[in-house]
C-alpha cells in the first residue's frame, strides 16, 4: 500500500465506511440511506468518495442492482472488521457514560418467588452498598420480560426459560439442595433414619408454584406417577404465607430449596430437615431440578456494567454451589 493511498484512507470518516457495508449487504443504494437513516443524495456523496480514494468503481449498476468489484470483494472484510471494532467502542463508552448517569439511581431487580428474601440481605450489605448503590427488588411478574426490555427494570432472575429475541437469558445454576419441611409436632418426624419419599407421600403434599418449573406438575407427583403411589392429597398454593399457614393446620409436608430454607428456618412452629442425596437424586429423575437464569437487555441499551450484575449474582451463585 502506497502512503498516498494510506494517506487518503485515514481521511475517510467512520460513516463513508459504514456506506461501503450497507451497500454491499442489500445491492442498493436507496436500502442503504434508509438503513442509515439519511438522505440519498448523501449515500451517493459517500460512494463517490470511496470510488476516488480507491480509484475503482466499486459497485457496477446492474439489473438485480449494485454489484460489487473485484476490489470491493477484497475490502469488505476488512471494513467489516473495522466497523465491528467502532461498535464495540461505543457500546463500552456507552455502559460507562450510562453508570456515570445513573449512579444515584437505584437499580430496579426483579427475582422469582424465594430469591427476595435472600438476596435482600445478601445486597445490603456494607461492600455491595458501596459498590451497587441502592437496588430496589421486585417481585417476578409475567410482565417481567418486558419491563426489563422498556427499561423500567435493569435485570431478573428467574426461573423462566422461554427466551424473549430481544432479551438475553444466561444460565446461573441449579439448586439441588432440598428440604423436607412440615410443623414441629407432624409424625413424619418419628422416623428416627433418613427420611424416603415414599414416607413423604403417605402424607397430604403441598407446593408453592413457581412458573417455569412446577406450574404443570410438582416433581414429586410426578414422582408418585411413575412409582404408582397414591398421595393422600396435593395442594398448592401461590405465595408463602397461604404455604406457611397451610403447613402448620393441615398436617401437610413440603419441600423447600437450600435459598428458600433460609427464610423458612426462621417461620415459628416448622421443622425441616433435609433430603438425602440418594432421595434427592429420585426426585431428579423425575424432573430437573429448577434452573435460574439472569436476564438482560443487549449490552448497549444497559445502564450498569457487567461487574455490577456479576456482583448481584455473585452471592447466588455461592448458595447455588454450597447447596451441591
């Protein structure tokens, strides 16, 4: 490459380039100015540039529309590459320009029923208050996806595996911890070894349905499906204090998560233990156990970094690993 030729490639601007790309993905030039949201005489300004730093003609008129050279076959690559690499020194500029913004703005979070309660203290404190700020928890709605996709919530963690195009769902982990949760007073505690989920299912079976995990069917009903057993009774419920209420007047048992637990421990009146892993692992064959997700918006429409949101995931994940 000649320094003229160098000279007269440095001079051109960042959007000229981004004329070069548009015209060679849709062959024309009315496509390109609307994709670039201006005027068609100026695409043609910018094509006309092009032509006479690379002294070619660079895309030939023809009847299916504008064709490209020999030269314009070469080059795309490498201005695709090159554009590639401005997009992605905007979208950097712009995640820190957005944090600077809204420092003093609480980022809104919304987490699947049994992740409130945990993660409220888990965020307050000292360390995390420094780093994130204020953070104000929702509760996971069906409207949920699109709040975050409006930009009226930041992020969510939920159990919801439905994948929203416009959305980004990352895998965090799966709870396999689990515990056997019914009144201090229930027979079910008599038995002096490991508790089977056959003695379980002599007994009324209540759950709190979580969508995107038991909505349809509860593992251990399933689990009483395929063995052939009868549960006396199995009942759900929508939210914990209905569960809670339930447990202690009904003579029912339950299940509750290695997250859920640390919230239930503290519920008067309630035993838990928990399921061996032989137990455990039935259960599983049955249904998976419940994975969750973190769910974003694209990258650039963000207005927090990433290691804001690995910060708020980092103490899930423990719990999440703890519980194995």
């Amino acid at each position: 490459m000649s320094n003229a030729l160098l000279k007269q490639i440095c001079e051109l601007d960042v959007f000229t380039l981004l004329v070069f790309k548009s015209i060679f993905d849709t062959g024309h030039a009315n496509s390109a100015a609307k994709a670039l949201d201006v005027s068609a005489p100026k695409i043609s300004r910018c094509l006309n540039a092009l032509r006479l730093t690379f002294n070619d003609e660079l895309f030939y008129r023809r009847q299916q529309g504008l064709k490209p050279t020999p030269l314009a076959e070469s080059l795309y690559v490498a201005i695709c590459q090159f554009t590639e690499s401005v997009y992605h020194l905007e979208q950097s500029a712009t995640q820190i320009q957005n944090a600077a913004i809204n420092a003093d703005l609480p980022l809104h979070i919304a987490a699947c029923n049994g992740l409130l309660n945990f993660l409220a203290p888990q965020l307050s404190t000292p360390e995390v208050a420094q780093a994130l700020g204020k953070i104000r928890l929702h509760k996971w709605q069906e409207n949920s996806a699109e709040l975050i996709h409006a930009g009226a919530l930041d992020f969510g963690i939920t159990l919801e595996s439905a994948e929203n195009k416009e959305l980004s769902y990352t895998k965090l982990g799966t709870i396999n911890g689990v515990y056997i949760v019914a009144a201090k007073q229930h027979p079910l505690w008599q038995i002096e070894t490991d508790i089977s989920l056959e003695q379980i299912c002599r007994h009324p079976f209540l759950f709190i349905e979580v969508k995107g995990f038991n909505s349809k069917i509860d593992p251990l009903e399933l689990f009483c499906q395929r063995q052939g057993i009868l549960l006396p009774a199995v009942e759900k419920v929508i939210d914990r204090e209905e569960w809670y209420a339930h447990l202690l007047t009904m003579k029912s048992v339950a299940f509750c998560s290695s997250i859920d637990m640390h919230t239930v421990k503290h519920m008067p009146g309630l035993h838990l233990a928990r399921l061996n892993d032989k137990e455990l692992n039935r259960l599983h064959d049955s249904m998976m156990a419940p994975q969750y997700y973190l769910i974003e918006k694209p990258a650039i429409h963000r207005r927090y970094s990433q290691s804001q949101s690995a910060l708020v995931v980092r103490s899930l994940l423990a719990a999440l690993d703890h519980a194995r």
